[in-house]
C-alpha cells in the first residue's frame, strides 16, 4: 500500500549527487499532483545544515536513524576491504606507508568497535561480526 511520506518524518535522496544529500532529511512540505489525491508529487527536505532542497517523490525514500547504522556498517565495511588492499600492497611498495596504512586500519577497526558495536576482522573485513565480545583482543 502506498503512503506518502508527511512533514516531519525523515528521508533521504534516493540518488544523491553531493555531500549534502548522503544526510538523513526531514520532510518540511509535500506537494502533491491534485488537491484530492494521497500521491505526493514532490518533497521538500531539510537536511542538518539548514539546506532546503525539493525533490520529485521518485528520488526520495523514507528513511531513520536505525537505517544510518546499516548504512554505517556498509560503508565501514567497504572502507576497511580498500585500507587491507592498500596495506597489502604498501607492504611490497613502502615499508612506511605499509606501517602508516596498517595504522588506519586497525583505527577503523577499534572505532568501529567502539562507536558501532561491530568488529570488523582485518584478515576479512567483509563479514563484520556483530554483538560484544569479551575479553581482551584476540
């Protein structure tokens, strides 16, 4: 069943093509195509930084905070699959930049654990395990 999005709740641009729309937006207004109708023909969002841009229905999807952790975790993920990459190939390269790539590496995986709850495994950072683990590092 369709619903269309209404002022205040949150969204994000489907598609976005700056800094500025990767945000999570709150919808300030709703434009739709006749006065009659529940289909929403356009959206305006307000993002953190005060911008309000409007956009057509089909670029904006309903989004939360809970879908930032999942994106979140995404983007980690990805971010510590290039930082192993790199290391591995720094290893033969540079053996400062092989250090210094090493150390971004394991600062993502120690703020990710931190601030996330999720461990990412640098040997195979693309299967992040969830949950709290304890004791000390393994």
């Amino acid at each position: 069943m369709y619903r269309s999005l209404e002022i205040g709740d949150t969204a994000r641009v489907v598609a976005p093509s700056d800094a500025t729309e990767h945000r999570l937006g709150t919808v300030t207004d709703v434009s739709y195509s006749t006065p009659h109708t529940t289909y929403a023909r356009r959206y305006t969002l307000r993002f953190p930084n005060g911008t309000e841009r409007t956009y057509p229905a089909d670029r904006v999807a309903r989004r939360t905070r809970a879908d930032d952790h999942a994106a979140l975790e995404a983007a980690f993920t990805q971010a510590a699959v290039a930082l192993r990459d790199a290391c591995r190939i720094a290893h033969d390269y540079d053996p400062d930049l092989s250090s210094g790539t090493a150390s971004l590496l394991r600062r993502l995986v120690d703020l990710t654990r931190l601030r996330l709850g999720l461990t990412l495994d640098p040997a195979g950072p693309a299967r992040p395990h969830t949950g709290t683990q304890d004791g000390g590092d393994q």
